[in-house]
C-alpha cells in the first residue's frame, strides 16, 4: 500500500491556503496581490490573500477545490500589517531559520 494511502489529511494553514491562492491570482491570472495579517486573539494570527482587478482589492477564498473571491474572515478584527508575495515569503523563510 502506498504511503498516501495510508496518511491522513490535513487541513493546511491560513499562511499556505494564502500563498496558493495568491499564488494563483498572480501567476494565472495576473493580479497584483497582498496579504493582511490579522490578530485574532493573543498570539494567533490569521492570515489571508486579497487580489486587486484594477478597481478595487477583493478578498480571496477557496471553495470546493477552486481559487474564488470571498468574503473577509474576522472582518470585526482591522488588520495590522500588509504585505507583498515577496514580503511574507522572506517573512517565512525568516521564521523557518530561527
């Protein structure tokens, strides 16, 4: 039996499910991207894409299997820093080494 066979599986967090979909938004549809990082409770934070279309930034979301608008999750909460595809994964890769 193979080993994906045998492994369940995982939800992946808010920082991979932000890169892919901005990832997507970018590479195949050629929107610039941003990411906000949101506090939502003391020492977690949430993470999440938006896309810009030329008017306006729209929030990013999955929904079965598909990269889609959405809608903002923890949108009582203002988020506290905003960054490019090229800031979160140095942020990452940061964070990784230490």
């Amino acid at each position: 039996m193979s080993w994906w066979k045998r492994k369940r599986g995982f939800k992946p967090s808010c920082v991979a499910r932000a890169l892919y979909q901005g990832c997507g938004w970018n590479y195949d549809e050629g929107y610039p991207v941003r990411f906000v990082v949101k506090n939502i409770s003391p020492g977690v934070d949430h993470i999440q894409c938006q896309f810009y279309t030329g008017v306006d930034w729209y929030w990013s979301t999955q929904q079965d299997g598909f990269v889609v608008g959405g809608s903002e999750e923890f949108s009582e909460i203002v988020g506290y820093k905003t960054l490019t595809l090229e800031e979160l994964l140095k942020e990452r890769i940061v964070a990784e080494k230490s």
